[in-house]
C-alpha cells in the first residue's frame, strides 16, 4: 500500500456517500447489504426494526436491553443478531455465554466466515489462543476471499504466539486486498489500519484509522484503536480525542474507558468500566498497573488475580506478576512466570518491555536496562524496547550508548514521541557546556555555566564532603547533573514527556536534573542540596528506598545544612493533628502517591520530615543510618523496624505520635477552620502563600476586621487572626494597633515562614514610619525562616555594606545568591564587598558575573573586570576584556590606562 | 528633499575643526558607511538649538495617569538638568492640561489644537540645522482604518501628525513614540533624516510598554551612555531602553509584549537590531540628545598633532569593528588591539601636555 492509494481512495465518491450511511458495526462486518442490496424491500423488512433496534442500543451502551433483543433476531437475520449477541454479552463480562452462543451456532468455521472470527477473537480474550488459532487458521485457509478481519486477526495471532514469519502472509494479503480497492468498510479498513500497525507501518496505520473513523465517526472500534496507536506513541493529546470520540456516542465503551485512565491516571474510569464489564481483561490491568505504580502492589494482586481468572494468557497480568517477583527477587517465581508466557507466547519482547518498564520506574535502572535488552534480542523490531533501552542507559549516565538505542528506535518508529522528545534534548545538551568538580560532572546551559557554576561548583563539593561524612558512605562517582533551561527539557529528560508538574528536581540515583535557578522562584541551593541527599540514600539502598524516607531525610537535611532551610509547617501540623490526618507511619508513601491537591503533596513530604525528626531526635541518627542500611535488603519495612528499634512498626507509629502530640502542643497554636493552608508550588521549596492573609492585604475591611477582631476574643492564640488583623490595621495607617497584633502573631508561630509573614508585614510598618533600624531588624527576623525572598536579602547586604559590616553584607550576599544568581544587584554588592576585602578572587568571581548580566553598560562592567583580573594577577584576561570594552568606547580613558597596564603586566 | 545643503556646510566644517574627540571619531564612521544625504543630517554644531516637545497623551485610569505624568515630569527634569535644556526649549503638553497651574512645566493640554499650536510656534522658534526631539507618552492604537495616539479630544492619526511635522524640514527631527500599538504611528513618520523609535513593532504590541520609563532611565545621569564619551545617542537610549525592556520580561516571567524598534534611513522598515552600516542606525548614532562642548583645547603644534593622530586611530578602529565579520577572530584582535594600545598611548601623551 502506498499513500497514492490512499488518497485516491480517499476521493473516490463512492466511499464518501458510505460515510453517509448510518451502517452499525454489526451490519457493517456482517456485509449484508451488499450482499443483498434488495433486501430493503423485502418481507423481511419487518425483523430489521428488532435488529437495528438492538444495535441501536449496543452502540449507545445499553448493553442488556441489546441483549435481550438481539435474542429475539432470527429468521435471514439470524447471524446478524447472533454477532450481535455475542458482542453484547462480551461488553458486560459473560465472555462464556457469548463463546456458546457462537458455538452452537457455527458448524463450519469456514462457512461462518464471521461468526468464526469473532469466536477466535473471544478465545483469544479467554486466554484459548492455541483454539483461536485452529479456529481462524480454518477460516483463512478454508476461503479463497476470507475476510479481511479474520485476516489480520490470524496475523495477529500468529506474531503474538512468536510465528512472526508466518503472520506476514495474512498480515500483507489483508493490506494488499485494500491496496486494490476491494476493502470500503470503515471496519475493515481499521483492521488494516491494524496489520499495517503490526507491521511497524505507522503512517499508514494513522492514515487508514484517519479513513475509516471519516468513513464512519460512529465506529467505536476504529476510534478506540487509533487511540490506543497514539497511546503506543506517547501521543497523549490525539489518544484522548479518540477516545473521548468514542465516549461522546457509547459512555459505557468499557475500550474507551480503559484508555481514557491510562491518559488521566485515575481510578474513576477504571472503576466504571468495571461497573459495567467486571471481567474486562483490559481494565483489570489497568488498575492494577496503577496500583503498582501508587505502591499499592498488595490492592493490585487481587485485581490481576481475576484478569487471570478470565484470561491466563494475560500477557500484561503475568508481566506485573514476573517484575513484583522480580523487584521482590523471588527469582523462581519469576523463571516459572517467563515459562508460563513462553507456552502461549515465546520470545514476547513486550514482556521483558514490561520488566524493564516496571524497574525504570522502580529507579532500578541497571535492572532495566537488562530487560530492556532482552527485549530487543526477543525482537530486534521492538522499537519501544530500543526506547526503553535508551531511556534508563541514559538514567546510569550512559549517554552514548543511549543515544544510540534511541535513533535506532526513532530511525524506524518516528512516531514515538517519548523518543522523538528523548532526542531533541540530547540536541539541546549538545549546546551545554560539560563542567566538572572532583566528584561531579555537570551539564548547563553556557549561560547557567558563567552565572550558576561559580556558585555551583563550591557547593556541590560541600555536599559531598558533609554528607560522606555524616553517612560513611560514597556514592559512585562522577555523579552527573544535569540543568536545564527549558522547563520541558527537563521534564522530557526526567520523565520523557514535556508535562512533569510542580518537580523542579528529580534523582535517579547516580543522576539529577533540575531546573534552572533562572526559570524558579525558590531558593535553588536548597532544592540541589535535597537532590543530592538522595544520591546518597538512593545509592545507599540500590535504589531500593521508599520514596517517604528518601523525601523525609532529604528534606530533614535541607535544615541540617542551613538553618533557614528546610519546611516549617506547624499551622499544617495542628491542623492535622486536628483533623487527624497524620498517616500511619507504615503507610507514608500512601501521602504521596495518594496525593490529590499541592497540599497534600506537601504535607506528604513534612510528615515524611517529621518522622526522621522523630527518629534523628529521640533514637538517635545512628538509627536512622541503620534504618537506612535496612532497605538495601528485601524484607517487609515492619521487620526492618523491628530490627533497627526493637519494636515493631506499630509501636513506633504510637511513639511518633506521642512526640507529634508534644509538638503540637509546643507549638500551642489555634487553627481556626475556616482557613487554608498555605500552599506553594515546586514540591514545598519556594514561598508558600497565606491566601487568608493575601486577601486581607488586597481587600481589608471593616467586616473582616470586626470578624478578626472578634476570632482573636475568643482564641487569644489564634495566629491567623492576629496576623490578618495586623495587616488591615497597617492598612487602615493604624500603625500602633497593628504592630500589637503583629507582635503576638510573631510570638505565637516565631518560625512561621508562609507569606506574609508578621515579620514582613512589621517592616512595612516600619518602612512607612520611616524607622529603618527596626525594618531591617524584622527582615532578618524573618530570614531567619525564609529562604526565597531574594530582595529583602539584598537589602540587607547593601544596609550591611553602607554600614561597613562586610561579614553581614557577605552573608546576605551569599543568601541572595542562593536564591537567584541572575540578577545585577547581588553581584553590585558582592564586587564591592570583593573591593573592600581587597579580595581580587572574589572581585573577578562577581564581575565576570556581571559582564555577562549587565547588557546596558558593558563598557564599564568589561573594564571593571579587567582591573580585578589584573590585581589577581590575570593580565592576558585583563587585557582580552579590555580590548573588548574598547573595541566599543575606545576613547574610554579609564579603559585605556587599564590597556596599558594590562600590556605592561603581560609576560 | 528640501534641505538646505549649504548651511549644513558650515556646520560640518565647524565640526571637523572641533577638538573633540569622541563625537567627531563618531561622525566620521558614521559618514563613511552613510550616503550624501545621510551625511547632511544631525551634524548641527554647538551653536545649533536642542528643542523637545513632550506631547502626553489621555489615560485609561487615574493610575495609568499618574504614570504617565510621572514619566513626562522626569523626562522634563532630566533633560534639563542633564542636557542642557531649559524651560525655554522643552514643550510638555499634558493631558488635559489642568495641571498647569500646579506645575509650571506644564506648557498646555495633548489636545489637538494645543498640539498644532505648539508646533507653528515651534516652526517659529527653531532655527535651521536646529534638532527637535518629540517624546510621545501615552496610549496608542491601531486598526485598519488609521494608528492612533490617543490625545485628549478626537485621537490624531499617524498622518495627521506626520503633516504637523512636515513644515520643521531644516532641522533634525527626533520622535521617540513610547505608546501602546505605536508602530503603525510610527511608521507614518518615517521619512529620509529623521530617526524614529517605537516601542513596538506590531500592531499586535497593544499592552502599555515600559519603554518610556527605560528610556528615561538610559538618558538620566547618561546612564546609556555606552561608549563612555560623554553623551547620549538617539542609538544608545535605544539599546539602553530597549535591552532593559526585555530584561524586566524575563526578570518577570514573563514572554515581551513590547520589541522596540528604528528608523532612520526613511524607509519605514524599522529595524531590531539597528547599527551603523546595516540599514537603520547610522543617524541614530550620530543624533545626541545634547550639543556637544568642545572645552578648553591644547593648541601646541605637537598636542594638535597628536589630536589629529588620535582622531585617524580612532576612525581606524570604528573601520576595522564595522569589518569585523571579514576577518579571522585572531586577526582581527591583533590588529584592534595594535591601534587601540597606540590609541591610549597617544591619549596618554596628549593629556599630559600643557
């Protein structure tokens, strides 16, 4: 088949007045009308009613009520209604009933051409492909024409039970019977949309599903299928219109739910096709497949076990059965799975695909990649398997080789845009500059390379040398990070498709990527730091630790590195306490993967924090090492409690709720209610929002100062009143009263870090009084717990600098950096300081900075430059940066006399 | 063309005998990649007037007016303090006008009659060879029918101001258009030796731009002053205002939704990225906001000698950066730096006489 064919059928005038008919599916395959053109006219017209009616409501979904009339079909109509029947019987799960009734009704499968093909394909479904075979292996040999469906379901057949060879022939004779124009159905022209897809022939296979759902919109098969070929392709967008297509004529097409799920990630669909097809092979492995993926592999089991139950050959079920025995390394279990595929299946590379799939999202990509080999060597044509290939090569860092797998699979599926995405950001790292310290290699931007990496580099050195300490441990090394400008870079490295949400850092165990600093609003050492504690945990562990404690200890380790990082959630923590929505500590992971808002998302990672707290505080960090060293090992969390505390999970949960009890307590702060949380994006770093407070600042009133006024009456420690009343009392210029409630707000949350905060809003009042002292006093008070506000930092450091106190105006500057290096001002600061200290390393650190920030006056930034380089003794840099001011102002004296130096100086 | 070629004369003559440095290099580039024509513009001498008309227009809200007051009153103040100019030579037509009798900068309202007065009493005043700078600050629009400022009363069209204009053919006309959809106003301006900025560069540019309070910014202190000679180009205000502009997008977040843009070789295709010798910018860069003042000068045979060598290597160098693209990188910086270190060491000499 060529695309000339297809567009000249595609014109053909014929074929467009077909799509004008409104022909049901079951009519359609059956080929009656052409058969009998005058049967319109005939006696028989009086049956037709029952059986469009009934057809009428199978494609509407009203799958019973379709049963029961399709049984009352008989007559010349009988075959019809008896598709019918079955057809309907499989959309509610009776895959039996609707086999019998096929059965007793064929008596040749040759000469119930149809009826046959449509008996294989529900063995096929039951897990009897051995008699699906026999069944359409008759149909095909026993017709000199059979129909294209039996066609391409023996095709199929043959490559799903590794007779790749022999399946060309029914494959390529249902293609060629449409490249001569013998196929007009939209049915069969999806079924050669699919041999052309089993085939590895994409475009076609897009073009035939584009012909057949134009032909006839209302073919729920053709629509589903063309969406399943975009969910192969990671072509999520396309995928969801064919199956919302399908879903706005049948709701209950449990074929459309299924897919809709697999694009959205919820329960819902899956639970309502369920509803309506209990035995839906496809849907049971679905929700499996996600349960798994939420860590909830126990609730998965129970719905493997019944696809199983309906279909033994389920490929997909016996594949999560083989990776959870695989991860859990039940090697036996997993070698007697493998054969048991290999009966019905051998040589499946989807399989081992699976595996590969299953432990890439296990962050077990060694693993992976060993799959994914096999794969590849099950089939070389697997192209998903030379993408799932090069995808975790490239998570171990081994970027050549993966890049290799990856062209290869684009090379011959172009379509796959998980690879296509994959490839396009190796095109992006190749403008990267690769730099390096004793331990780490790093890939950024060459813009991040001279403003990020002189920040950069020192710090990924001190995360080494601490946390080598403090772990006794040594991950392999270099470990490589990546840092990307473009947020979809990131995403597409990270996860292989451009939507990754809030992340704006993900470990891959020997690899990080992030986000640049220039795209985030939060302090980016803190979100590095974080990423590289997991390095250390992951690696610890093989890439075996939870995802609560890997997230608990890096985010406990954000405070231990510096003192105003980290999360202080305390209003997060009365109100959960409150509410009771403190997870059991066996059940953490639970708070992520069940994480429906930001919120939850967040809370999830401070109750993670608090039980390392819990047990750095009250067991020691030793313990916590040890409980670490555990999960390295297969073995039920409860027993690594047991192990590392003496006690089982359960007491230990009691424990930490003791101390979470005390905390609360502490801390002694009334939750009203009726406000939010604060919530803030980029996985809790960065500045979380007060929306209560925000629109008190934006919409103060009497109402709500009366109502706040009131709430402080009746719970003195109310932080949210006070604050809220604070901020329309600054507003109202009642400086005095607000300062009061500010105060108490401030005494009562002293860490509170959300925005605003008592402290911020105290400077503003002094900023309006004029009192610059005790502005900037609040502003220190509040950077002590807040990491992100990059300006109050540098009015900090220039307030320390105009007073001579260069340690203090260093250690805003540092701060200001932590949070963005991309800005003038900071680096203004930080050369002035250099020039103060008579420190030329860290003048020439800051001005090549600014060389590369200050657009408007490179003349003077150039010149400054070349002075520091030549007191560190730089003068072949000084006079290269010289030359390059001059070369714009060279009658620049101060340029000149900085020229002149620089050629004395040179060697 | 209705220029008067003959006093332009005297003017460049005036110019080439000056001893200043900096502007004269300046000109000489600019002269050698200009044509004849070019060459007749902006070469106005010290004596040659510096007028500007600050024209403000309407506001959408009170806030926007504050604004756009504040703008137009620093733009006042600076070219004052900074430029020379004088309550005298500086026409802000504000608003409504209303304002005036609390702010005696305030020459009369942005409506059109004030407008068109300002200009006959302009075309009385200045004289030829005199350059005016017109600051537009306000709102703007377009559609199919005309591009709009948006005064008080009935809005003027891009033509209509182009006819208020058309009279001031002696002197070197300046308009920088700061307004929303300023482009199409702009481009109605356009014409051989005038330099016309806009702060946008499509019709779909319809957001207010923060053009204007960069360019502000580029011109006080001569912040903009890119090559450190002591004075402010049309060209650099530009750069200066127009990179900072796309600086605060990014600091924002945010994708621009402004690209300001020049003419100023008449043919109304503006340019982003204008420079001496590629299309737009040879006037630009030799139209100053200020005259420039020559100071006091050395007129020993050997300092006068010196100046003219230091001339020649500058010239020198503003040749070689403007063939830059034809030469190897290496080559090219050994023979910039071969005549910018004889260029500093001659400077060095010549300050140190007497």
């Amino acid at each position: 088949m060529n695309s000339n064919n297809l567009r000249k059928m595609t014109r053909t005038p014929a074929l467009a007045r077909f799509a004008l008919r409104p022909l049901t599916l079951c009519l359609l395959l059956q080929g009656v009308f052409f058969t009998l053109p005058a049967t319109a006219q005939d006696p028989v017209v009086q049956l037709e009613p029952a059986l469009e009616r009934a057809e009428e409501l199978l494609q509407a979904g009203s799958y019973l009520a379709a049963i029961d009339l399709f049984q009352r079909v008989d007559g010349f109509e009988e075959e019809a209604g008896l598709l019918g029947l079955s057809q309907a019987l499989a959309q509610t799960g009776e895959y039996a009933q609707a086999i019998e009734v096929l059965e007793d009704a064929i008596s040749d499968y040759a000469a119930s051409a149809r009826l046959s093909t449509q008996l294989a394909e529900l063995k096929r479904a039951t897990g009897q492909s051995a008699e699906a075979l026999e069944i359409l292996e008759a149909v095909v040999t026993g017709n000199t024409t059979p129909p294209v469906r039996a066609l391409v379901q023996y095709g199929s057949l043959l490559q799903y039970t590794g007779r790749r060879d022999e399946a060309l022939g029914p494959l390529n004779a249902a293609i060629g019977r449409y490249d001569t124009g013998a196929v007009f159905e939209a049915e069969e022209i999806a079924m050669v949309a699919v041999a052309s897809w089993l085939l590895d022939r994409f475009h076609d296979a897009n073009s035939l599903f584009a012909e057949a759902v134009r032909l006839e919109p209302e073919n729920l098969e053709a629509q589903v299928l063309w969406g399943d070929l975009f969910m192969e392709k990671f072509n999520v967008v396309d995928a969801e219109k064919s199956y919302n297509a399908a879903l706005e004529i049948n709701r209950r097409y449990t074929p459309a739910l299924v897919g809709q799920a697999k694009i959205s990630g919820g329960e819902r669909s899956i639970a309502f096709a369920l509803e309506v097809n209990p035995n839906d092979v496809a849907a049971l492995e679905t929700m499996a497949t996600l349960l798994v993926m939420n860590d909830r592999a126990e609730e998965a089991m129970e719905y493997v076990d019944r696809a199983l139950e309906v279909n033994a050959e389920s490929l997909k079920s016996l594949s999560i059965l083989a990776s959870q025995a695989a991860l859990h390394e039940e090697y036996d279990e997993y070698a007697r799975l493998e054969a048991q595929v290999a009966g019905f299946s051998p040589g499946n590379a989807r399989f081992y695909g699976d595996m590969a799939d299953a432990f890439g999202n296990a962050y077990r990509f060694t693993e992976a990649v060993g799959y994914a080999r096999q794969a590849v060597a099950a089939d070389p044509n697997y192209w998903q398997g030379h993408t799932l290939l090069g995808t975790n090569l490239i998570r171990l860092g081994q970027d050549e080789e993966g890049r290799v797998a990856l062209e290869l699979a684009f090379d011959n599926d172009p379509f796959n845009v998980m690879t296509s995405n994959m490839l396009k950001v190796f095109d992006t790292l190749e403008e990267y500059a690769t730099l390096t310290t004793e331990h780490f290699e790093v890939r950024m931007s060459q813009r991040d390379a001279r403003v990020l990496w002189p920040y950069m580099a020192p710090l990924l050195e001190e995360s080494w040398a601490t946390l080598t300490a403090k772990y006794g441990f040594e991950p392999e090394a270099p470990v490589l990070v990546e840092v990307f400008e473009r947020t979809d870079d990131f995403a597409v490295r990270s996860v292989g498709l451009p939507d990754i949400g809030p992340l704006v850092g993900i470990c891959f165990g020997r690899m990080v990527t992030l986000i640049s600093p220039q795209t985030l609003d939060a302090n980016w050492q803190e979100i590095l730091w974080h990423e590289l504690v997991h390095v250390f945990t992951l690696q610890m562990t093989n890439n075996r630790m939870p995802r609560w404690l890997s997230e608990g200890i890096s985010v406990w380790e954000e405070r231990e590195a510096r003192p105003e990082w980290g999360r202080r959630h305390g209003m997060e923590l009365v109100r959960a306490a409150q509410q009771d929505k403190l997870l059991p500590v066996a059940n953490l992971n639970a708070g992520f993967t069940g994480a429906n808002t930001n919120e939850d998302l967040g809370f999830a990672y401070f109750q993670s924090y608090l039980v390392v707290d819990y047990i750095a505080q009250e067991h020691g960090f030793d313990k916590l090492i040890e409980l670490v060293k555990q999960y390295a090992f297969i073995k039920e969390e409860s027993e690594m409690f047991e192990t590392v505390f003496g006690t089982s999970i359960d007491t230990f949960d009691a424990g930490f709720r003791s101390w979470v009890d005390r905390r609360v307590q502490e801390i002694n702060v009334y939750v009203h209610t009726e406000d939010a949380a604060d919530e803030g994006e980029a996985h809790g770093h960065g500045q979380r929002e007060n929306s209560s407070a925000v629109m008190a600042e934006l919409y103060n009133n009497a109402s709500l100062k009366q109502h706040m006024r009131q709430r402080v009456q009746d719970q003195p420690r109310d932080f949210q009143a006070h604050l809220q009343l604070g901020i329309v009392l600054f507003k109202e210029e009642s400086f005095d009263e607000a300062k009061v409630h500010l105060q108490i707000a401030q005494d009562i949350l002293p860490d509170y870090s959300g925005y605003p905060s008592p402290a911020l809003v105290l400077s503003q009042i002094h900023e309006r009084q004029g009192d610059q002292a005790a502005r900037l006093e609040q502003l220190k008070v509040m950077l002590e717990n807040q990491q992100h506000d990059y300006d109050s930092t540098v009015l900090l450091a220039a307030a320390a600098l105009e007073s001579g106190d260069l340690a203090l105006s260093r250690y805003y500057m540092d701060r200001a950096l932590a949070i963005s290096p991309y800005r003038l001002d900071v680096h203004q600061i930080g050369a002035e300081i250099a020039r103060r200290l008579n420190d030329p390393q860290m003048a020439v650190r800051e001005l090549e900075v600014l060389v590369d920030l200050d657009v408007n006056d490179p003349v003077e930034a150039r010149t400054d430059l070349a002075e520091a380089y030549l007191s560190n003794g730089q003068p072949a840099d000084a006079k290269r940066n010289i030359l390059t001011a001059l070369e714009i102002a060279p009658s620049y004296s101060r340029a000149q006399e900085v020229l002149l130096q620089a050629v004395d100086a040179a060697p | 063309m209705n220029r008067k070629h003959k006093s332009r004369t005297s003017f460049l003559t005036m110019l080439r005998t000056a001893l200043w440095v900096c502007a004269a290099g300046a000109a000489a580039l600019a002269s050698a990649q200009t044509d004849d024509q070019e060459d007749a513009y902006f070469r106005g001498g010290p004596e040659s007037g510096r007028h500007a008309l600050i024209i403000t227009g309407a506001a959408a809200s009170d806030e926007i007016r504050e604004r756009f007051s504040q703008w137009s009153n620093s733009l006042h103040d600076v070219l004052a303090r900074d430029y020379g100019y004088s309550a005298d030579t500086i026409t802000m037509l504000l608003d409504d006008g209303s304002a005036a009798s609390q702010n005696e900068r305030i020459d009369g309202s942005s409506r059109r009659e004030d407008i068109a007065a300002a200009f006959t009493g302009l075309q009385q005043t200045l004289a030829a060879g005199d350059q005016l700078t017109v600051f537009l600050v306000g709102h703007g629009s377009a559609s199919d029918a005309a591009a709009k400022f948006n005064i008080v009363g009935p809005d003027i069209t891009g033509q209509e101001f182009a006819e208020l204009l058309a009279p001031l053919n002696q002197q070197d006309i300046v308009v920088i258009n700061t307004t929303s959809g300023s482009f199409e106003f702009s481009a109605a301006l356009a014409a051989p030796g005038r330099v016309i900025l806009s702060a946008t560069r499509t019709r779909a540019e319809r957001y207010d731009p923060m053009f204007a309070r960069y360019l502000i910014d580029a011109l006080d202190n001569r912040q903009g002053d890119r090559d450190k000679n002591g004075r402010l180009s049309v060209l650099e205000a530009w750069t200066f205002a127009s990179q900072s502009v796309l600086g605060w997008y990014s600091e924002q977040g945010r994708l621009p939704t402004e690209r300001a843009v020049i003419d100023d070789n008449g043919d109304g295709n503006f340019s982003l990225e204008p420079a001496a010798g590629t299309g737009d910018g040879g006037l630009a860069e030799i139209a100053y906001f200020d005259n420039h003042s020559a100071g006091p000068q050395k007129t020993s045979p050997e300092a006068r000698s010196l100046l003219a060598e230091m001339q020649d290597l500058e010239r020198a160098v503003f040749l070689l950066r403007g063939q830059k693209a034809n030469y190897l990188e290496e080559e090219y910086w050994t023979r910039m730096e071969t005549l910018l270190i004889d260029l500093a060491r001659k400077t060095g000499r010549y300050n140190e006489l007497q």
